[in-house]
C-alpha cells in the first residue's frame, strides 16, 4: 500500500504561481513514476504531468507545457508540481498519483495508476 498526501493548493490570481507537494508514505520502494492529474467541475479527470521515480524524464500535458514543471525529491518521497502563469481553465482539483509499472500504457493513462492522494483545490481568478 502507498499513501499519497497533496498540500500547496488555494487561491491564485492569473498569472499568478503555486507550488503543489505530494508526500508518498507506505509501500514507496514500488513506486515506478508518479502523476499530477485534475479535475474541474463537471470534466473528466485530465492528466497533467508525470515523473518516473529513478528517471529524469519528465511528461507533461500540451495544455501545460513551458507553464508547469514537475520534480521529486526521492529523499523525501516527494513529488511537486510548480505552477506558473496560471490561467482560469488551469482551476480544479489537483490529484497526485503513483503508479507500479508501465503496464505498457501511456503515462497519460490514469487507469495505470494504482493510488491516488485526496487532491487539492486550485483555483485561478480572473
């Protein structure tokens, strides 16, 4: 079992920056990559970012690319997610996941993901 807790959302003016933090707990020796997804009110849940846990690749959704990044820090089982330039569209609630393998899927595919954290609440006024 791995236990994910997010931390770092709220409310932000456009253009504006936050920094989001999701601390793995449990099983995290297991971890293969962990994700960023979200989800805005009557959407599906949308990939965002995702990091592998003992590479430096790094993926990111089109819609986010050159405004979000996405880092970890293994020492403390962290994964974060820097936002900036935050639009309007960019509100919703932001997931943390961590997943046990490729499982041959994209890391865009949130079925590949094996635990999710309670998610954060971001929110972008205009």
């Amino acid at each position: 079992q791995v236990q994910l807790v997010e931390s770092g959302g709220g409310l932000v003016q456009a253009g504006g920056s936050l920094r989001l933090s999701c601390t793995a707990s449990g099983r995290t020796v297991s971890i293969y990559a962990m994700g960023w997804f979200r989800q805005a009110p009557g959407k599906e849940r949308e990939f965002v970012a995702a990091i592998p846990w003992n590479r430096d690749n790094t993926y990111y959704a089109d819609s986010v690319k050159g405004r979000f990044t996405i880092s970890r820090d293994n020492a403390k089982n962290t994964v974060y997610l820097r936002m900036n330039s935050l639009k309007p569209e960019d509100t919703a609630v932001y997931y943390c996941a961590a997943r046990w393998g490729s499982y041959g899927s994209s890391w865009s595919d949130r079925w590949a993901y094996n635990y999710w954290g309670q998610g954060t609440q971001v929110t972008v006024s205009s």
